[in-house]
C-alpha cells in the first residue's frame, strides 16, 4: 500500500512541476486562423497550453475594461487589430515593458519606442469584389470612387463598434475627405455589416459586387476557391500593423514572452503566412503569393491619425453610426 501511495505522490509531484502552462490570449485574429496559429505554438512549445478568446475588437475592449473594473484580469496577451488602443492601455498602466528577442528582426515603425506593444502582423483594409461580378478593370480604383451613383446599394462595410480595423478606416478615411464622404455613402445607400469576415463572406457569395474588408480575410477565402478578389485602392491601403502585448498583471510572464517572440519569430511569421495568407512583418519572410510586402504596402498606404483614432474613438464611432445606422 506504501508502494502503492509513493507512486501517487511522485505522479502528482511531476504533474506539478512537468506539466503544462496555461496562457489565455485575447485575439481578433478569425477563429480559424487563430486555431491553426495556436496549434502550430504549441506543437512548437510543448509545455504550454495557448487558450483563446476569440472576437471582435470592440467587444475585447469591453470585456478587458470590465476585467479591471473588476480587478480580475484574465488575459495574458493581447493581440487585436485597433492600433491606438494599445496606447490608451500603456496610458492607464495596464501592459508589461517588454523586450523580445525576435523584436530586433522587426523595422522601427512597427515597434512601440518605450517597449510596451509590437506589431505581430500587418493586416489592410482594401477593396474586394466578386469575380463573377466584375473583373479588375470593372471593380472600383479608390476609395472616394465608392461614392459614385454607380455603386448604388452594391457596397457593404463593417461596423467600427465592433471592428478595430473598421476604426482605424473610417478615423482614415474622415480625416481625408471629411464625415461627407459617408454621407454620400449612406445616399447610396452602402450596407453596414458587423465585421470583415461578415463582408468578405457576403461579397464571395454574390450578395455584394464590392466591400471593405481586411486583406487577408478576402485573400484566404480566394485561395480556398471563393469567387472574391482584392483592389489596393489608389487614394491609398488601410495599412494596420496589428500589435501584440502582455497584460502588466500576468502571473505566467515567461510563457507569455515566448508567445510574443514566436509570433515575431520567422517561424511564427511564416505560420501566418501559410496558415491565415497575412502579411509578414519581418523583411526576412516571404508574403503570401501575389502579395505586396510590407514596405511596398506602407509606402502607398494612407496616413493614418492615431492620435486622432485613439483621442477620438467615441466621437468616431457615434458619427459613423448617426450617419450610417440611423
């Protein structure tokens, strides 16, 4: 029986110290490609288990202001698409200074200078259209193009309450052209849907000729067979480098870190690419097929007022809904 209770104890004591980590990640990243991510660290980190809450920024936002509401922070990393959050998150003293390794691989505008987020993949707001419906030279050139009696009831985009990188195009695309720009919109009557993914699949089945949408949503679906394409549009790319950072109250910081330098890594970048067609942000992997690198992305991109996004987000997000929702 002694045996017997030994054995017991020793099984428990290497549970204890052998076994697996647990580390919970807030992500915007689609579900499917998030799994495949996540499967593809923790075949990579054998001693960590990756959990994921998937969803939209906005709703992520909610969900973490009530968790320090509360003081019960369950996230350990954070990795969402509305760049100037992480600014606002730094401001109240909520994210960890860190300094990965695989950051050094990494160019200097896609790096918080004080160390507090890093960019884990660039991710773009373009244009995508049906196949079936129009060809390259048929599908519209530019954003501003949209507002054209051409594209009457045929355009759809996503809702920035709910989509981070909705926000940063529509606080892009005010700064440029003003809030009339979506009031020429709402006259023609352009559709808003919840996310990217919404739009992607609406378009791929026909439902829309045109949409917003991010880059990488349409791309993977085009790959898989879908009838969708995409337009860098000629009034510039909504280029979004999409930043990755641990939570200052995370008790599993080691794990955590190695998350953030595999995302960063080659390894890790190249799983994006394979696995969820994304835009690398290492000049040392490759994009996916037919793909602008990043550099090339950035250089035609349009600007983008992060301050104003982040000083802004409220007064954004009820323009766009007063002109568009209501």
């Amino acid at each position: 029986m002694r045996k017997y209770v030994i054995v017991i104890l020793l099984l428990i004591c290497s549970a204890v110290l052998f076994g697996t980590e647990k580390i919970m990640l807030y992500t915007s990243v689609p579900t499917e490609i998030m799994t495949a991510i996540a499967d593809a660290f923790m075949a990579a980190n054998p001693g960590i288990e990756l959990e994921v809450f998937r969803s939209g920024t906005g709703t992520i936002q909610t969900k973490l202001a009530a968790e320090v509401q509360s003081g019960n922070i369950q996230a350990d990393v954070l990795w969402v698409a509305e760049f100037s959050y992480y600014e606002t998150l730094k401001k109240q003293g909520l994210l960890a200074q860190i300094y990965p390794e695989e950051a050094s691989a990494l160019p200097e505008n896609f790096k918080d200078p004080e160390g507090y987020y890093y960019a884990g993949r660039l991710i773009n707001m373009v244009i995508a259209y049906n196949t079936k419906a129009l060809t390259p030279e048929t599908a519209p050139k530019s954003w501003k193009e949209l507002t054209d009696e051409k594209w009457y009831d045929n355009y759809v985009v996503p809702n920035p309450e709910y989509s981070g990188a909705a926000v940063a195009a529509v606080g892009a695309l005010a700064k440029k052209y003003g809030w009339k720009y979506f009031e020429d919109l709402r006259k023609n009557e352009a559709v808003v849907v919840r996310g990217n993914s919404d739009v992607a699949q609406k378009v791929a089945a026909g439902e829309f000729p045109i949409g917003m949408t991010l880059d990488y949503i349409a791309r993977d679906l085009n790959v898989k067979g879908s009838p969708i394409d995409i337009i860098y549009p000629t009034d510039g790319t909504i280029a979004i480098p999409s930043p990755i950072a641990i939570l200052k109250s995370s008790q599993k910081m080691e794990a955590a870190m190695k998350f953030v330098n595999y995302i960063l890594s080659i390894d890790g970048q190249k799983a994006q690419v394979e696995l969820g067609s994304l835009v690398p942000v290492r000049s040392d992997v490759n994009p996916p097929a037919n793909t602008p690198p990043a550099g090339e992305i950035l250089g035609q991109a349009m600007e983008i007022d992060w301050k104003y996004i982040e000083e802004g987000l409220a007064e954004i997000n009820a323009n766009f809904s007063d002109i568009m929702l209501f």
